[in-house]
C-alpha cells in the first residue's frame, strides 16, 4: 500500500523544522511505530484522524556538494517536493512579509498541478492576523492558514485541512494476484541494467501499456503466466530528473516504491559491499513485511577463485544479520550472468511471503519443539505455550498464545522462528510472532 507524501517547502529559518518536529511530536503517541528505522530528521511517517501519510522536510535534504548556493538548493528542494509529494505545505513567515525567496519558491510551486497549502508561520495573534493575511495573495495560493509552530497554535487544523487535501488511497493500485517488484539500491549500483536486461529475457514479455498509478510509471509484465508489476523507483527506466539527487533524499523514495511492493530485490555492488543507506533500507523493507532478495550487482569485477563466493555471503550476511532469511544472487549485469535467475526467485519468494500452515500441523510441531527445548523459568514462573495459530499472510503471522507474554525471550522466540523456517521455509520473508496471554 503506497502512503501519501506530504512534503514542507520554504525559504531558510520559516520554521520547517519546529513544524515537522511539532508535527511529529504531537504524533508520536499514535504512530505506527518501527523503531529507528523511520525516525529521522528528514521524514515521518505520520497519521492523523486514521489516515497515514509520510512527511517530509526538504529543508532537512542535504547536498553532497555544500558550496550549491541558497537559490539552487532552494530550488531543488522546491522540485523534488513537486515531483515527490501529493500535498505541498509552503510554509513562509508571518512576521516578515513576503521575500523574494519566497516568490522565488511561489513560481515553481505555481507550474506544478499538486495540491498547495499555504501557511504563515509565526502567527502570534491570531485575530489580528485575519487582517494582514491577504499580504500573501500576491504567492497565488489563496489566504494563508496561520500557525505558530513554536507553540503548536493551531497546528490541529493545519493537519485536518492537509488530510482532507490527501489523494484517495491508492491501495488497489494494482490485482492482488499482481506480484510488484520494487528494485531498491543506492545510485550507480545497477538498478537500470538490470531491470532492462530482466525485461530484455526471453520468458518475459512486457505489456504494450504502461501501468501509471498516481505519478509513477510502472512497468506491468508477465513472466511464465504470472502478472508483474515492476515498479519505478527514481525513475528507473526514464533516466533520473533529478541530477544531483542526494542520498538521504532517494531514501524516501525508496521507502515509497518498497510500500507498494510485495517483493524488494536490494541491489548491492559487489565491490563496494554494504552501506548505511542499504542498512536502513533493507531494515524498512524487514519492518514492512515485505518479501526480500540480496542481489549483489558487478560480479565481473570481482577477481575470483572458488572460495570468494562464501566469502562475500559472509560479509554480506555479517552486515545485514536481521536478514538471514533472504536469499542472495550474485549477478552481473554487465555480462548477463545469473539474471535469468531473478524472476524464479521472486516467484519463490512471493510464494513464501504468503504461505499459510494450518493450525493442526503448526501446534503438532509446536509440542514437539517445546519437548525438545522447554522454555526457561523465569524468577520461579515458567512459560507456558498453549497454542499457536497462523493470523495472517504478507508476511506469515504467527500468535502464541502464552501464559505470560513478558516470560519470552528474545532468544526463546528466535528458537521458535528457528523452528518455523526449519520446518516451513519462508525463504525471503520476514515472519512476525505475536506473543498473547491466555490463562
Ligand atoms: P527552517 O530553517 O525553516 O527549518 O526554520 P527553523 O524551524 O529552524 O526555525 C527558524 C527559527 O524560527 C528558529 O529560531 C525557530 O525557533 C523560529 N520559529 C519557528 N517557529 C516559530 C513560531 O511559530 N514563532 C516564532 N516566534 N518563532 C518561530
Ligand atoms: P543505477 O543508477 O543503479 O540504475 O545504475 P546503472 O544501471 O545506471 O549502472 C551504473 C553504471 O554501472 C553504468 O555505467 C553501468 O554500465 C555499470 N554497470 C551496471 N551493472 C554492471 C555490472 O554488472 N558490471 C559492470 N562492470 N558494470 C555495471
């Protein structure tokens, strides 16, 4: 399911950050939380009055060149939000009047056909402001709604407007039996080469009509009978737009297109190995559910004897051991090694992303794993399993209904995933448990 995104615009020292950071404070409680992987400074995943939506400050978006002068940087961040965002926020400051930087940031914002909110910040008398609010006419959004984002002033209507200003949820974007295929890596890692040599294979035949989904132009094929959707991550198959896309910023997009996606394929360079960015994007990828496969790009470059394969999984799995589950493919896409290998992984790993075990087969095993190694006694309390049953799909879910939820530990219930996979596979797919008491 795609969230919305909702991007904060404006000139230096307006107050982006106090307002993103009030927005998000305010929010916290009600978040759906995944801890430290979509905490950030730049963007948020945010939900107000049940609707969900990412937030972005592209004030916040830094620039791997630091000498881009203000009206280039402020120029860009003006254009990723038109390209990125769904709704617009501009913020500009009460207390100063219209700028020419703000009339600057007006123009780009007045070609694009999203939806712009305009709000003066600083506001600090409210009905004295209703007086001085048509000064920002001239911007060409209309009055401006006043807030003040230090003292969260009004900040409660600001979001109802911007949730009622949302698209329609585009969560049937596509048939579910469609498999979506995010490709997911830093820049230059090969994400384009090896999507066109995966188009490019014989078994594959691309549909004449793009599948176009809000903004993104995705690429609809089917590969030995089955519907994919392979979905453009930073435009992908038309050539970047942005030039100097910077790497905290195709983070976001990133997080976007594994959203919409049923499996990632990660592609990793093999020279270069694992990075930070791959980290926390392989670890949203984890959180959402999503089904996953290493794909590690460059192969040709890596002189090699027969043990350096094992060697590289080592590393790889070394960096990335929240993921021991996801399969790992060494290509090239360069000489076309392994590609042909790709789509029946991601068949295979779809299909695990959605394998249900019934309940008489999962609590048969379950006595037999908690005979072989009962659970620890805890302070003179053991654990007790009664039962467990399979909630959902995408991915498996697993409740244990236990005595005392508080008596699992970790290291207990990674025996039990242990278990799981040992018995059932889900090769590629993250496997959440539900620990819940009953007496
Ligand atoms: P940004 O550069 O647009 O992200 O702006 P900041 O969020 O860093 O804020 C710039 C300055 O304006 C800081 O000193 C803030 O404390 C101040 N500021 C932000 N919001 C308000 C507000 O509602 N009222 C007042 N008086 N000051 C504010
Ligand atoms: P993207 O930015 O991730 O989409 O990366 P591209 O597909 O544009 O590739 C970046 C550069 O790496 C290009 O010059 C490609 O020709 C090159 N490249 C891509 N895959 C391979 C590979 O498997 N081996 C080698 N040697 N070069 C590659």
């Amino acid at each position: 399911m795609s969230k919305p995104v909702v991007a904060i615009v404006g000139r230096p020292n307006v107050g982006k950050s106090t307002l993103f950071n009030r927005i998000v404070g305010g929010l916290v409680a009600i978040v759906e939380n995944t801890p430290g992987v979509t905490r950030d400074r730049l963007y948020f995943d945010a939900e107000w009055l049940g609707r969900k939506f990412t937030l972005i400050d592209t004030g916040g978006i830094e620039f791997k060149d630091e000498t881009t002068p203000l009206s280039s940087k402020m120029k860009q961040q003006a254009e990723i939000a038109v390209d990125e965002a769904d709704v617009i926020m501009f913020l500009v400051d009460a207390k100063s009047g219209i700028t020419p930087d703000d009339q600057q940031i007006a123009r780009y914002l007045r070609k694009s056909s999203k939806p712009v909110l305009l709000v003066a910040n600083k506001v600090e008398k409210f009905t004295r402001f209703e007086a001085e609010a048509h000064e920002f006419l001239p911007l060409g959004f209309g009055d401006p709604i006043p807030v003040s984002a230090v003292h969260g002033m009004n900040t409660g209507d600001l979001l109802d407007t911007l949730v009622s200003a949302l698209p329609e949820d585009a969560a049937a974007d596509y048939d579910p039996d469609v498999i979506k295929i995010a490709v997911i890596g830093r820049p230059n890692v090969g994400k384009s080469s090896i999507v066109n040599m995966l188009l490019g294979e014989e078994r594959v035949i691309v549909s004449d009509i793009p599948g176009t989904t809000r903004d993104a132009i995705d690429t609809p094929f089917t590969y030995e009978d089955r519907n994919y959707v392979l979905i453009d991550t930073a435009g992908i198959r038309r050539k970047k737009k942005i030039s100097e896309v910077t790497e905290n910023y195709s983070v976001v997009r990133s997080f976007r297109a594994v959203d919409r996606s049923d499996v990632v394929l990660m592609v990793i360079n093999a020279i270069e190995g694992v990075t930070d960015q791959d980290k926390k994007i392989v670890g949203y990828a984890h959180e959402a559910g999503k089904g996953l496969i290493l794909v590690i790009n460059k192969w040709d470059l890596v002189i090699k004897d027969e043990k350096t394969i094992n060697k590289y999984e080592k590393d790889i799995r070394e960096e990335l051991a929240f993921v021991l589950y996801a399969p790992t493919q060494f290509v090239s896409a360069k000489t076309g090694q392994r590609i042909n290998k790709i789509m029946d992984l991601v068949e295979f790993v779809a299909e695990q992303t959605s394998r249900r075990i019934s309940t008489s087969t999962l609590n048969n095993l379950l006595r037999e794993w908690v005979h072989l190694n009962p659970p620890p006694s805890d302070k003179g309390v053991r654990l007790k399993i009664l039962y467990a049953t399979q909630s959902s799909v995408q991915p498996p879910t697993f409740i244990f209904f236990v005595n005392d939820p508080e008596l699992v530990h970790f290291s207990y219930k990674r025996y039990l995933e242990n278990q799981l996979r040992k018995n059932f596979g889900f090769e590629g797919s993250p496997i959440r448990m539900i620990m819940r008491k009953r007496d």
